[in-house]
C-alpha cells in the first residue's frame, strides 16, 4: 500500500523549507481561498526518542499526502518520502520505536447491511518502517471475518496505549472493536501480538504505569440510580484491582488519574471537584487520599502533566500543560525551560499585556500574550539535546524548527503562499453580557489596508458546545480568510463553552438559543459600541452547533444580522439530546443540558436569509437534519440555499480541499451578494 516516491518528489517537498526572510507588500491582496484550503505542505512533525530523526507530514501539492523522514544530523538535506495509497490520507504520525512509527490513514467507506447504508470514513492505524518498506496492521486480525465484523473494526481501530519506551521491540495496543477490549503486546517488527490483559464491558480508560503495566482503569455503574465513573487501581503491594474514588454524572466534577510517579504509591490525579478551574494534584493510592496540589493556575485549567518518558528517566517532572488564551507550559526541567527562553528569543517572539477579569471569581489580573505569533516546544529527544518547536499564530500558519547544539533550523513551513501583511490582528478580548457574565473572545480585525471602521462583521460560535477556540492558526480560514477581505470576525466564548472553568460552563445549561444565544447578540452590540461594525452589516456563520447558533440567530426577532450561515448544524436539539440520551454517562452529565429553542419549529419567525451547507458522509449531525430544516423553510416560502458538499464529514480532517475551498468562496459570495439588501 505504501510504497517510495521517487527522488524528484523529494525536491518539491524540500521547497517548503525556505528562507526565514519574508517580504510584506505596503497593501498585500487577500490569501486565495486554495492557501488555506489545500493541505499544509507539512504538518505534525515528531521526534525519534533517540534524536535521530524527525518524522512528518508533507504534501507537495496541497492534496496527496506523504510521510516524510529527516535526518537530524543533517536536517536541510531533503526527506525520505512514502506515499498514502490511492484514495487514502495521512492524518496522524508518531514514533513508537526509534526506528518505527505508527501511522493514520483515512479512506471513504460505504457500507450495507439489512436495507440501511452507511457512507463515512475511517482510519486505519498502521506500524511503518522510516522508509515506508515494511508496513503493518498496529494489531493483526483474522481472515475469517464477516463483512460486517470487518465494518465494525473499521469504525473502532485498536489504539496505543503505551510505547513501552524501556522495551527495545513492543508496545501495548488495545483492541476496541466487537471483538472486545483485550490489551496485547505487538511486536513492531514482526507484527505478532499476545494478550496481556482481557477486556471487559464493564471497565475502560485503562492506564498503564512507568513500568508498562495495567494499573488504572475507570467503571461506569450505578448507585441508587445514579450514573457515576469509579477510579480502579491495581494495589502494588498485592497486585489487587481496588475501587478508589467514584465521581457522579450528574454533579459534572470528573477526577481522573493523568500519570504515575517513581513511586508506585503515588500518581497525578486533575480534578474541579470544589472548585472552579481544574488542578492537578498528588494522589496517595496506600492511604486514598488527594494530597496537596502539584500545579494549578488562578486564572485557568491545568490540563495536564508533562513527565519525561527516557529510558532511566521515565517518570521525572518535566512540565505542567494548562490553559490560557491557548494551551500552554510551565516547565519545571531547566533545560526546557532554558530552550524554551532562547526559540522564543532566537525567533522574536513578541507579548503584550492583556487586562482579565476571571469569569468565575470576579478578580482582575494583568498576563501577557504572544503579539502576532508564539512559539512552544512539541518535541524532544530523550536527552534533551534536540528539540523541536512550532511558530503559530492567529496570523501565522505554522513553521516547524529543530534546536540542536545552539543552532535554531528551519525545517519546514505549512502555507508558504500565506503574507502575513494580508491577515488581520487577532486580540484576547472581554465583554459584559446582559445579566453582567463575562464574555471572553477572540476578536480578528481586518489588515490596515481596510481602513478605520467600521466594518461588515461576522460573529463565529464555535461548536460543542462543550468546547472553545484557541489564539492560534484557524485552520478553516473562517477567520482570516474573512479578515483579509475586510470583516472584523468575533469568536465568543459564550456560556457553556469549555475550558474557562466551571462558572462559565455551567452557565449554559438549558440555554441552547436562550441565554447563550443572548452572549453572541451582545458580543454583536459590543463591536457596534466599538465603532468595530457597522450595525446593518453583521451576519452569523457557525459549525455544528455553531451552526444550531445561526439558525437560532435568525430564528430570534432581534434585527442585528442581515443574514446567517449554517455549516452541518443542529436544527432539533432534541435530535441531539436524544442520542446523548442513548449514552447512560451522557445521559445524566449533559443530556439534561440540553433544552431551548427550536429553530426547526420556528422556522415561520425567520425573516434574513439563511445560508446552508453540509456534507453529505456526516456521521454526527446528519445530512437528514439539513434535510428536514430545508424541508421547512421551504414549505414556509424562506429564503434559503443550499450547498451539499460531496464525500464530506463532519470534522475537519474528513473535508477535501475541494470542500474547504467550496464553503469559503460559496460563504463568499453569500455574504457579497445575497446576505441583507446589496449583501452584507
């Protein structure tokens, strides 16, 4: 399947490793819609422990994908490639060994059985040498299958669960198809596997420790009736599996262990339990006890523990991940912290102070931001001689580079087309919402080039929406591309998001279209208070349940939008509620969350017009939703359109760049043309 490209491939794909410098037109024109639709010409680039290699993803002409190997001792000579088969793409990579990777490739599949048809994706995980001569199933199957056990195994692949970094040839894999959840130990270069522990219906989450065994797994059962998630741990002193701690569904506080220590009576444990932003803490497994935290953050939720996985090392301290404006590290090695300090110098990293007001306590407190792009380590050899970093920004695509003896090399970047003269400045803002909530968000406004203001605006909620958005590089180009062509654009962290602790969270309870909806109408008022927008010139445009956002948006008599657009959205959230209802976690932690308007029910309110777009292979908001909205608006003589977009998903990595290219220029010329009187 996966077979080497020949040499003249390679010296495409080294044109992607170009000179720093970059010449920025006085007044630059905006970014095509190809420069962010296309694939990046190389993306998710890894670090063999021993140092020796770099491995990625690259793709020459922005479709066909390549797994790409360099050498770090010589790191400016061009990559060993192999390419995805036909039909297939590259969409993650990893060493499992200094010398293997493991490797996911992402085809269409169609599927029949009993009368109904199932048209997705899915991606197989693959083990590959580093010059793509030997590939292998990460877990090996049987011949004597049925074509639907095959399906099924297709839908749920066997995935790591740890590299075993102290063994020089096997890792630890756990099936997860209707076979069961057995965990083998596969050898990567034979491929053969055996069982090391049998799975079971009734436990998941299994974890192993520093020395590569089972020692942590998670129950789903049931008390009085209540759903609640029970922490297992296996005793190091009689090697017994015992119940721990049980968190319950319905009180939405989960308490997870993240690591093991050196000490097998310790492990790292993150938890909100009591309180508003996650932290991590240790956790007693002799005496059963939370002991003191390890790592929190007044501001924001710790995420999780960097510790290191050298062989004579594994265990030790490296870092704390956290969330800020983006997913962030406080490091605790010297050494990466030292590396950290001198990428960030060596590539002119440059901050600016935000004033904050915390959602949850009230208080006021000054932290600084990255000024246009930061910088963050990604990647590192077991004795931190070589490291590997990112420059990303809001309005700069990524570039990957390698830190090795002083010296900083370019490896590669993603979107070399991209001027970043022709993209807008992106800001960490607040807001006061109406019952006086505060708002975070992200606000992009257009290059200089457009001139003062104010401006057509565009409101983008993000999906979920137990989610966020982060300041970095907007993959979609939902964001920039619209920014370049003269919008301010505002993403709202609006009630119920994630990731901004638990107040904010919690608030959007029961608020789908009500409450939450009310935070993007005054995120909408505040860039009119601005001078940011022009009150006649905003629209919505959300995904998924940003695209429940724009149905709601249109639904409500509030006269701020001239228009909205849908992508994939939730037009009944009952549809949804019910299929978390079907899920017994899910059905006590967030099906009683959602309730609100229904924009399928209301569809005579709508009066602006509404833009629809959908793929036709979404396997989590089905095409039937749009379906039955479409059928709606058109039986209530609504002005609508819609675009069905061929092979397409619901997540990003499941779109074609054919189908990112289509909802840029058909949003476009929506908003140009058909958005309001005259367009927007």
């Amino acid at each position: 399947m996966l077979k080497r490209l020949i040499s003249s491939a390679a010296a495409v794909a080294l044109a992607a490793c170009a000179s720093l410098a970059m010449t920025t037109p006085a007044a630059a024109a905006p970014p095509a819609a190809e420069v962010f639709a296309n694939r990046p010409a190389v993306t998710s680039l890894q670090l063999s422990p021993d140092g020796k290699h770099i491995a990625g993803i690259v793709s020459p002409d922005g479709k066909q994908t390549f797994v790409a190997v360099w050498q770090t001792s010589n790191p400016n000579q061009p990559p060993k490639l192999t390419p995805s088969g036909k039909g297939q793409e590259l969409w993650f990579l990893d060493f499992v060994k200094n010398d293997r990777l493991i490797v996911g490739v992402q085809q269409l599949v169609d599927y029949s059985f009993q009368g109904s048809r199932t048209r997705t994706h899915f991606i197989r995980p693959l083990l590959m040498s580093l010059d793509g001569s030997d590939v292998k199933p990460l877990l090996p199957r049987t011949n004597s299958r049925s074509e639907q056990v095959e399906f099924a195994e297709a839908l749920s692949p066997p995935g790591l669960v740890d590299t075993l970094p102290n063994d020089p040839r096997y890792i630890l894999v756990q099936d997860s198809g209707p076979s069961g959840r057995d965990i083998y130990k596969v050898d990567v270069y034979t491929g053969t596997a055996s069982r090391q522990a049998l799975g079971s219906g009734k436990f998941g989450e299994e974890q192993v420790d520093l020395q590569g065994e089972v020692r942590a797994r998670q129950e789903l059962s049931y008390q009085d009736g209540r759903a609640y998630i029970a922490q297992w741990i296996r005793n190091p002193a009689n090697n017994r599996w015992e119940e721990h701690f049980r968190w319950f569904a319905k009180d939405r506080e989960p308490m997870s262990i993240v690591g093991f220590t050196p000490d097998p009576n310790i492990a790292y444990l993150a938890t909100n339990r009591g309180r508003d932003k996650t932290a991590i803490y240790e956790y007693s497994i002799k005496d059963r006890k939370i002991l003191e935290p390890v790592f929190e953050h007044k501001l924001f939720d710790a995420e999780d523990v960097i510790l290191s996985q050298a062989a004579g090392d594994r265990g030790r301290v490296l870092g704390f991940a956290y969330n800020a404006e983006t997913t962030k590290t406080f490091w605790v090695d010297e050494k990466l912290a030292a590396a950290d300090r001198a990428i960030r110098q060596g590539l002119g990293v440059k901050t600016r102070p935000v004033q904050w007001t915390d959602p949850g306590a009230g208080q006021t407190a000054t932290f600084n931001v990255a000024d246009g792009f930061d910088t963050r380590i990604i990647g590192w050899s077991d004795d931190l001689s070589k490291i590997l970093a990112i420059k990303e920004g809001p309005r700069q695509p990524p570039e990957y580079y390698l830190l090795a003896d002083g010296k900083l090399t370019l490896l590669g970047k993603s979107r070399q087309d991209v001027d970043p003269g022709s993209l807008g400045d992106t800001t960490l803002v607040q807001y006061k919402a109406r019952d006086g909530l505060v708002i975070p968000a992200f606000l992009t406004t257009p290059p200089a080039s457009a001139g003062q203001g104010p401006h057509p605006a565009i409101i983008v909620p993000h999906g979920g929406p137990w989610s966020r958005d982060e300041m970095g590089w907007d993959v979609t180009g939902w964001t920039q591309y619209f920014a370049s062509r003269g919008y301010v654009v505002l993403q709202p962290q609006f009630r119920g998001s994630l990731g901004w602790g638990q107040k904010i969270w919690r608030a959007g309870d029961a608020e789908w279209g009500q409450k939450m909806q009310d935070d993007l109408d005054d995120g909408a008022k505040w860039l009119i208070e601005q001078r940011l927008a022009a009150p006649n010139r905003i629209a919505v445009h959300g995904y998924s349940y940003g695209g429940y956002a724009a149905y709601a948006a249109a639904v409500r008599p509030n006269g701020l939008y001239q228009c909205t657009i849908a992508g994939a959205g939730v037009a009944e959230p009952a549809n949804f509620q019910r299929s978390t209802y079907d899920n017994p976690l899910l059905r006590e932690f967030q099906s009683p969350t959602i309730k609100g308007l229904s924009a399928m029910k209301e569809v005579s309110k709508i009066e602006i017009p509404l833009f629809i777009y959908h793929g036709d292979r979404d396997q989590i908001v089905p095409y039937k939703e749009t379906v039955d909205m479409v059928g709606k608006l058109k039986g209530a003589g609504r002005n609508y359109k819609l675009v069905e977009l061929p092979d397409m998903g619901h997540t990003y990595n499941t779109w074609s760049p054919d189908n990112a290219k289509v909802v840029l220029t058909t949003v476009e010329n929506w908003l140009k043309n058909d958005c309001g009187p005259g367009g927007l």
